[in-house]
C-alpha cells in the first residue's frame, strides 16, 4: 500500500514500546519478535535476504515461538 501524506510516517504509525524487542534465528531465519517474558516471543518482522522465508507460515508476524 502507498499511502501519499505531508504527515511523518510516526505520525501515522506509532512506534511500539521497544523495550521487549528482541532479536532471534528460528530455523536459521533472523526475526524481530516481541518477548512476553514468559519464554515465548512473537514475531515482529522476517529479517531475512531469502525470498523462502517470507513463504513459511511458521515465520509469519504474529506467530507465537517457543524459546
């Protein structure tokens, strides 16, 4: 989507509390997830250069990883 706007892009999306980001490698994939602290992180964004990645449904955001 493009979205054309005078406005900054943190003014249309705010940043999240960064405080609980962590970066982790879940089947050799570097992913930005969200830690709850309770040993289990969700995924933020696929940080990776291989196209495959951002194809399994295991590495998708929002899904939940086990530590």
């Amino acid at each position: 989507m493009i979205l054309y706007t005078p406005l900054s892009e943190h003014d249309i999306f705010p940043r999240q509390d960064e405080s609980n980001v962590v970066y982790h490698k879940h089947k050799n994939c570097p992913v930005k997830c969200m830690d709850d602290g309770n040993g289990k992180r969700q995924i933020v964004q696929v940080l990776s250069t291989d196209p495959s990645h951002y194809m399994d449904p295991e590495l998708q955001p929002g899904q939940w990883l086990d530590s």
